[in-house]
C-alpha cells in the first residue's frame, strides 16, 4: 500500500532539514516493504510576500486526504510572526482538530546535557500539550480607550472536550510507560481555567488508580525540569505551557535540534501533523549545518502514527546509533563540525529494518 504524504517544508530551515530527511524515509519504507508518495507544498512566508496569503484560501482541503503531513518549520524575520503562524502552523492544528500535542524528550547515549551529571538514558520524559485552544484561542482584541490609554485583552479558552481529551491522553500514555502524570498549570493566579483544569485531571485521575497524579504549577515545574527531569514521566500542560516547556525539554536533553513532535487528530478524521519543535532558526539558515535529527525523529513518529513499526522503529535506532558514536558526524549544535548532510547519509548507512 502507498501511503499519500503532504510535505510542507515551510521558512528558514525548514526545507533544509525535510529535504535531508525524505531520502531516509524512502529508505525506511522500502525496506519496511511499503511506499509512499509524497507531494510538496511549498506555502510560506515568501508566498506570503509574493501574495499576501502563506497558503490559498481552500489551503486546508487540499491537505485534509492525505494520510499524514510533514511540516519543517514557519517563521521568517521580515515578516511579523503572527501573521506567518496564524497563516498556515495554527490553522492547520487548529483546522484538523489535532488536540493532542506529544513531544518527547529523550537523553540518548553520546549527547551531552547543559546539566550537570546526568547521561544517556537519565532523561525521558513526554509532554502531551493542548493544541487547539487555551490561551492560543484565537479570542480578544485590542482597543483605544481614549486620551492616551489603550487595551489588549487575549483570552484563554479551556473547553472541558479539549482538556479531557488531552488529559485522558496522557493517564493512557502513562499507563503504558512509568505509571505516572504531572499536570502543569497556574491555578494559584488563574482561577477560572487552570482550576477547570485541576478539576478534570482529579476526576480523570480517579479513573485511573494505578497512575500516580503530581500537580505543579509551571513557574515550579520549570525549575523542576532543570533541577530533577529524571523524575518525569508524562507531563500534561495547556497549549501555552506546553511549548515552553518542551523547549527547555529540548535543550536539557542535548539540543533544539533533536526535539520531535506529532500533532495528532485522536479520532482520525483528519491528518496528523509531524514537525520538529524547533523553529526556522534564521540564525542559521543557508549555512547547511541544521540538525536533521528532529525531523528525521518526527519522521519515525509519523511511520509509528501510520501503523508501520518497522520503519519507525528504524529511524529511532539509527539515531540512536548514530549519536552513540563519538565517531560519527554531529551538526554544530551538539558540538561537531557535520553539515546537514552527512548527518543523513552517515544515518542512511546505518539504517537496518
Ligand atoms: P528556533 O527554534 O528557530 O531557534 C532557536 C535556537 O535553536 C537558534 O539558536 C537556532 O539556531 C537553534 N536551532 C533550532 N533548530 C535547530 C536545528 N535543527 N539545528 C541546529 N540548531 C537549531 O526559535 P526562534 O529563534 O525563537 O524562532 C525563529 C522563528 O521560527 C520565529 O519566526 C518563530 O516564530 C518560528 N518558530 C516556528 C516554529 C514552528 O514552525 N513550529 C517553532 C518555533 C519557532
Ligand atoms: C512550536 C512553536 C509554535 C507554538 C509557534 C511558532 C506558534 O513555538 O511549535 O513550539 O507555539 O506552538
Ligand atoms: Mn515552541
């Protein structure tokens, strides 16, 4: 069976990092024993430019029967980012209901933490982040009051669908991993939403007496992802929370550069979405040096979503081959002197199914 998956490699280093990576899945999928095609959708800030629209107006149809999508990254410095993410990342998560965000954060052997004494296999831990709603709602305004005084006013929408679903998702995540969930919230400032959302994960939680519930609030729990990130194991946070907290998941654990993530529709109605956390990292862009290693982590993600373990499975062990050997090429960022490249080819060699 051939699979039909959309590419969006987006701005920056987006099409740098998902053009490396597709060979490598091809690799992956032919000897999984199964195929796929892609087609490639080149929407984004210089379309934005060109034509006033990051993608077309019927954008979302085009994408909704593909089987999966696979988005390098949006962001671009002359154009304001809220106009590229409200233009074509958000409404697709939003559009195509994909309300659980799983991004792990894994310390592999032969990758060096900012922390100090912790090794490969001390870190893993998975965020399971809202991803419709919250304080990404698109709800609020701004307005001039008057004289000099003016208002902005940006609301959090905590829906109790969206935030059971996402908090369900993670006790089963739980239940198959280390038995244990750690809500996140602010509920001692916010009394109205994170309370909501104390609320459910206490009536969850009691659907589920062998998980063991922690609540934090983020303020704490960002400490506490430096100071003891051994001691996570699903963590549950809204759509806001989450992404901050999955890039100081990312850096603990080596890199901006190795951090996957899937944006999944629960019911399959519609696709799901495969992207790094990173950004188009502008800093770096033209220079051939991104980490593939995200995208090709979300690749294995993506195989794992589509049902084809083999394939997955393979990605992820090639990677954490890869990594292990101090001899093998590492983009600058996790401290060698590797371009994008090598870094796949070097993977395409050592990837057995
Ligand atoms: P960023 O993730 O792009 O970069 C942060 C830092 O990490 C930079 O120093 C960058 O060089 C480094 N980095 C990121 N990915 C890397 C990789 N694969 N290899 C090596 N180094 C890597 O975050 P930012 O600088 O805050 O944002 C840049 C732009 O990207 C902005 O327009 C932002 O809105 C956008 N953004 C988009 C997404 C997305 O599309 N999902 C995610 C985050 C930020
Ligand atoms: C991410 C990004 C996006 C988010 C931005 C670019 C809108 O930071 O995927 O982590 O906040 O979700
Ligand atoms: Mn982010």
């Amino acid at each position: 069976m051939a699979y039909e998956i959309a590419t969006i490699p987006g701005d920056g280093i987006g099409p740098e990092v998902v053009d490396a990576a597709l060979p490598l899945f091809e690799d992956a999928a032919d000897a999984a024993g199964f195929s796929f095609e892609t087609d490639r959708f080149d929407w984004g800030s210089e379309r934005y430019v060109e034509e006033g629209a990051m993608m077309p107006d019927d954008g979302l149809d085009r994408l909704e029967s593909y089987d999966s999508i696979l988005l390098g990254a949006v962001g671009h410095p002359e154009v304001p980012d809220h106009v590229t993410l409200h233009g074509l990342l958000l409404p697709i998560r939003k559009g195509f209901d994909q309300g659980i965000c799983k991004r792990p954060s894994v310390l592999f052997d032969g990758i060096e933490s900012p922390l100090r004494g912790y090794e490969g296999g001390d870190i893993d831990f998975v965020v399971y982040r809202e991803n419709t709603e919250g304080e990404y709602a698109d709800v609020g305004g701004r307005e001039h009051l008057g004289f000099d005084n003016d208002v902005a006013v940006q609301s959090g929408v905590f829906t109790r669908d969206a935030t059971e679903r996402i908090v369900r998702a993670a006790f089963d995540a739980a239940a198959e991993r280390e038995g244990k969930v750690t809500s996140i919230t602010k509920s001692n400032a916010q009394a109205h939403s994170m309370v909501f959302w104390d609320d459910i994960v206490e009536e969850i939680g009691e659907e589920y007496p062998d998980i063991e519930v922690e609540r934090l609030l983020v303020d704490a729990a960002s400490m506490d992802f430096i100071r003891r990130p051994e001691e996570f194991d699903v963590v549950v946070a809204s759509n806001l929370f989450g992404d901050i907290l999955t890039d100081i998941g990312a850096i603990v654990t080596g890199s901006m550069g190795l951090a996957p993530s899937a944006n999944v529709n629960p019911d399959g109605e519609y696709p799901s979405m495969f992207e790094p956390v990173h950004g188009s990292a502008p800093d770096i862009v033209g220079k051939g040096v991104a980490n593939p290693l995200a995208t090709v982590l979300s690749g294995s993600m993506l195989f794992e979503h589509l049902g084809e373990q083999a394939a997955a499975d393979a990605l992820w062990d090639a990677v954490t081959d890869q990594v292990a050997d101090p001899d093998a090429p590492r983009t600058p960022d996790l401290g060698g002197e590797a371009a994008t490249e090598d870094v796949v080819a070097d993977l395409r060699d050592r990837l057995s199914v």
